[in-house]
C-alpha cells in the first residue's frame, strides 16, 4: 500500500510541474498583459439596384347586385359574374387564373323617424383575382369585364415572375460599390485592403410592384371609346450587402 502510494505520487509529480510550466507567464507573475487587439479591419455597406420589366398582372374585379331577398340579391349577382368569367376567358386568360377571393350578401338598412333601423333590401358582391401573363392583354380583360357588368375593379399590380438574374446582378453592383469604398477608405488611411474576412447580405424582399389605381362604383357605368392603355414601366430590384476587409497598414 505505501509503495503503491508514493509511485502514484511519484507519477503525478511531473504532471503537475509540466501543467505549471505551460501557464502563461502572466498568472505565474500575477502581472497583467492587456489582451492583444484584433488586427485592423474595414466595414462597409453599399445598395445594388437593377431594372425589370414586369410580365405578370394581377387585377380583382367585383360585382355588385342588390335584391329585395338575399336570394334575389345573389341570384342575380351570380348571372352577373357569370358574365364577367365569360369576358375574362374570352380575353385569352386560363380558368386556372381566375379564383374568387371573395363572396358577401348583407342586409341594408334605413333609419325610419321615431323608429329603429329597418331592412330595405339585400346587397350581395363577389370578388374574383385574376392572374395575367400576357401584359398585352390587360387593357383587353378590363374593357370586357366592364362591358359584361362589373361594377368595381381594384388596383391592378403589374410584376416579374422570373427576378433571379436581376437580383444577382444587383448583388454584384452592391459587392462592387462595397469594395470600392472600402479601398477608398484604406488609401485615405495610409494603407491598402487586404483580404476579405467577411461578407454578408440582407435578405431579399419582394420587388415592389407596380400599381395603378382601380375604378369603382358610378364611374364604372360609362363605357370607353378607346382600349384602356396599360403601360408595363420597370420595377426595381435591390440587394444590400455589409463587408469586412483586412487593412494592411503602409509602411512607415
């Protein structure tokens, strides 16, 4: 047992001296070394920005119908927008591309003297979303679902369906102008860029489409001489990306 007792102590006497030699020499002196700084680095952000045209429209367009019942109410409001699907498939757009997005029949009412609200009729208004890819067609579809009783159209969004290339071109015009701000910096400081150490992007969003306004109620009751124009313009697509360099400090 002692011989076991001090082997074992033998054993762990160089363990330990080893263990004391490989600290740092700050906590064997008990004098402090500030920590060494990272090396010196250079952030900057920058925008890219690219153009699309669009090549998709998205149009909702409602029917409104009023009736004594709310059966007479919707009765009529279907054979209404019966007419208006005919005039949008006749207009070159898939049955796919149609989906009604909206139904509602409520009561109106009227404030009679002296009395409560009483009902004077019904009021029924469905509402299809109709997906167009065929820009050319647009104008097309609004002056057929007029001519055929709609009586309220919503904003009509114009947009890509395909912005891949134009986002990675926006996101090389961002890495770009990141870079050469970046060197700017770096020269006015007395040194250059040095390799990259990181680079990030910001997620990317939905490119705003384009909107033009609807018509709606009396105004839909005239119908127009002239096809409705719909000019396609260009949505812009946007990258943002934040970058970090190495600055190699010149010589002095």
């Amino acid at each position: 047992m002692h011989a076991s007792i001090r082997e074992a102590a033998l054993g762990f006497a160089p363990l330990l001296a080893v263990s004391l030699a490989a600290l740092p020499l700050t906590a064997q002196s008990g004098t402090p070394v500030p920590p060494t700084p990272p090396p010196p680095s250079i952030s900057t952000s920058a925008i890219g920005e690219t153009s699309v045209v669009p090549d998709r429209a998205m149009l909702s367009v409602a029917v409104e119908s009023q009736g004594q019942t709310a059966a007479a109410a919707g009765a009529e409001n279907a054979k209404l927008q019966s007419h208006v699907i005919d005039a949008v498939k006749a207009a070159g757009v898939a049955a796919a591309q149609i989906r009604t997005s909206g139904y509602n029949v409520y009561p109106e009412y009227a404030q009679a003297s002296g009395k409560g609200p009483r009902v004077t009729g019904y009021r029924a208004q469905n509402t299809v979303q109709i997906e167009i890819r065929n820009l050319e067609s647009v104008g097309k579809v609004i002056d057929g679902v007029l001519a055929a009783g709609a009586t309220n159209l919503s904003a009509l969004s114009l947009y890509a369906s395909n912005t891949d290339a134009a986002r990675r071109e926006a996101l090389q015009k961002a890495v770009a102008k990141a870079r050469a701000d970046a060197e700017v910096a770096a020269t006015a400081a007395g040194g250059s860029l040095g390799a990259l150490v990181e680079l990030t992007t910001e997620p990317f969003g939905s490119p705003q489409p384009i909107t033009l306004q609807g018509r709606s109620g009396m105004a839909m009751e005239a119908r127009m001489a002239a096809p409705t124009p719909v000019e396609s313009g260009e949505i812009t697509v946007t990258a943002v990306v934040h970058v970090r360099w190495q600055f190699v400090p010149g010589q002095r």
